[in-house]
C-alpha cells in the first residue's frame, strides 16, 4: 500500500512547517513504511496532485493525508471525485482513502469524525481505519456548459458566506485566525446585514422563496472554526441538512447566535419561526436577482442557479482505528 502526504505550507500561519514533515517522517521510519511528501506549490495544486496520482495508481490501494486546512481538503475531495469517474469510465474502481490532518484556521470538516487534536497525531494517522463519508456534487451552468464540483462539508448562502467571506480577510492581518476570525466577521456582517434573495427547492418542492438572512447546506455540522450551525448533519447519512434563517432583525440574530453557535437553536421555543430545516438528497438553489455569493467549505464563489445532490458513501475517509 503507497502512503503520501500532501502538505499545503501556507495553512494556517504556515510557521513549523520544517519541524512538522520531520514529525512525518520520523513516525513513519518508526513504523517501518515508505511515504511520499508532496509540498503543494500554489492554489488548486492539490487538486491537480491527488487527480493525477489515483488516475496513475487506478486499482492500488492507497492512502493519501491531506495537511491543510478545509480549503486544501476540498481542492483534494475535487481531485479524487473527478478521478473516480475518470477510472469508472474504463471499469476501473479507484481504491484510494482520504486523511485530513489539520493544520489549518478552521477545521470544520475534521470534528465529523477527530478531535482536532487527535488528527495532529502522526502517529494515530497512520493507524487509521477507512470509513464511508457522504460527498456534495453541485451542479453550475456556465457559457461553456455545465461545471460540476464536489463539496466536504457545507454550502454557506447569505449572512454565513459574507462572514466567511470577510473572515478570510480579517485571516490575513496577524493575530486573526480561525474562530476569532469568524466572530469578527459576525460582528462586521452584522452592520450591513446582507443576505439572500434565493428559491430554495428540496427533492422536487419549493422550500423557500424570497429575503432570507441566510441558507446552508450541510453533509456535516460545523462552520466557521467550530459554529454548529447544522446540528443533526451526518456525513454518513445520504442526506444532507437544510437551513434557512429568515430576514431577522439585527437584534433578533443577536439573540439567536449564542445558541445557534453551541447547536442548540433548535430546541429554542417557537425557533420554527425564524428557521426553516429539512433534510433532502437534493437541493436546487436559484437566485432572485443576479448571481449569489456561495461559500463551499469556506472558498468563495459567485454562481447563479446550482443543483447539489448527496453522494452516499462517495469516498473513503481515514478516520480513527477501529478498536
């Protein structure tokens, strides 16, 4: 079995990153295997890494850990998806798993399965067992035609994704990261209080239509370095969960996010009238007017309609040894 490491050395303050792959290779040396390491040089260079590698290694079993952050993890969810269909084409069943140590600001996909702490060990990594994760594919038309890419954790729409947007940039000035990040991207949103004016439509029937504060799409339930916004997501589920916060008041998502933060708005009295949820294998996604901002495990587009659709068991995960 080929084992690699793919380590994107900008995530997260991109400091240790010398001492951190001689962890790798001390852990490895002490287990007697031979592993790859492969720094990623720019932006998408992991995608291009793990499509090129499982392509080659086809029906080999193999294990690929991705070090970075969300962001580095759904560029490689895109190269092993778009593999796997490259290889199905020629009868071919691709036998790779994906690990995620995580090195980055915000780690939101890690906790459906590690302590963020527990997945930084090297050691635990390499005695990790696969595990059947679900997969997001959306769907976009463009002038060239349809594009489809694939989604780890959640789609943000409206007040999360503006956050996230602004906290990637509040990320670049030192002593921001992560969920401090988040928050004050919360704060910063907050004043303009900018959402959405989508069609939300699940399995076949209309949702929503209108205003909205903000709508997210989960296979998992954390966003924006530890926010549980989707509670009852399972990324080994085949569904995917839908929320839908109406167009509140300032003061109304000011009472609301301490909850919605911790997981528990759903148990709040009366909550059904400020949030929409449903569960679904397939959601189409409309905007009102022009393109809409969509936030895809944290990376953000502008996209017009998009179809998303659940893929049970899409992939294999590395998640902690059976005991």
């Amino acid at each position: 079995m080929k084992t690699y490491f793919v380590v994107n050395p900008v995530s997260g303050t991109g400091q240790g990153k010398d001492g951190f792959i001689r962890q790798i290779q001390e852990n490895a040396r002490n287990l007697g295997m031979n592993i790859e390491i492969y720094q990623t040089q720019s932006s998408g260079d992991a995608e291009r890494f793990v499509f090129e590698t499982v392509t080659e290694l086809k029906a080999e079993e193999a294990r690929i850990y991705i070090c970075g952050g969300d962001g580095t993890f759904n560029e490689a969810i895109n190269g092993l998806m778009k593999a796997k269909e490259a290889l199905q084409a020629q009868q071919i069943q691709a036998n790779t798993s994906l690990g995620l140590v995580p090195i980055g600001s915000g780690n939101d996909f890690i906790k459906n399965f590690w302590s963020v702490d527990g997945a930084r060990s090297i050691d635990a990594q390499l005695h990790a067992s696969p595990l059947p994760c679900d997969v997001l594919e959306f769907t976009t038309e463009t002038q060239e035609g349809e594009r489809v890419r694939y989604c780890a954790n959640m789609f943000n729409i409206g007040f999360d994704c503006n956050t996230a947007d602004l906290a990637n940039h509040l990320k670049e000035k030192p002593l921001i990261s992560g969920h401090f990040a988040y928050l004050l991207g919360v704060l910063g949103t907050l004043i303009k209080k900018k959402g959405a004016n989508i069609r939300v439509e699940v399995d076949g029937e209309l949702f929503h239509e209108g205003p909205a504060l903000l709508c997210s799409l989960a296979n998992g339930p954390y966003c924006g370095g530890g926010v549980k916004s989707n509670p009852g997501a399972d990324v080994q589920d085949g569904v995917m969960d839908v929320n839908v916060v109406r167009n509140i008041s300032r003061l109304g998502l000011l009472k609301l996010f301490p909850s919605y933060q911790k997981g528990v708005h759903m148990q709040l009295p009366n909550i059904e009238k400020t949030i929409r949820t449903a569960v679904c294998r397939e959601a189409v996604i409309t905007p009102l007017q022009g393109q809409m901002r969509l936030c895809t495990d944290g990376e953000i587009t502008d996209e017009g309609k998009i179809r998303i659709r659940v893929i049970q068991h899409g992939f294999s995960f590395l998640g902690p040894a059976k005991s």
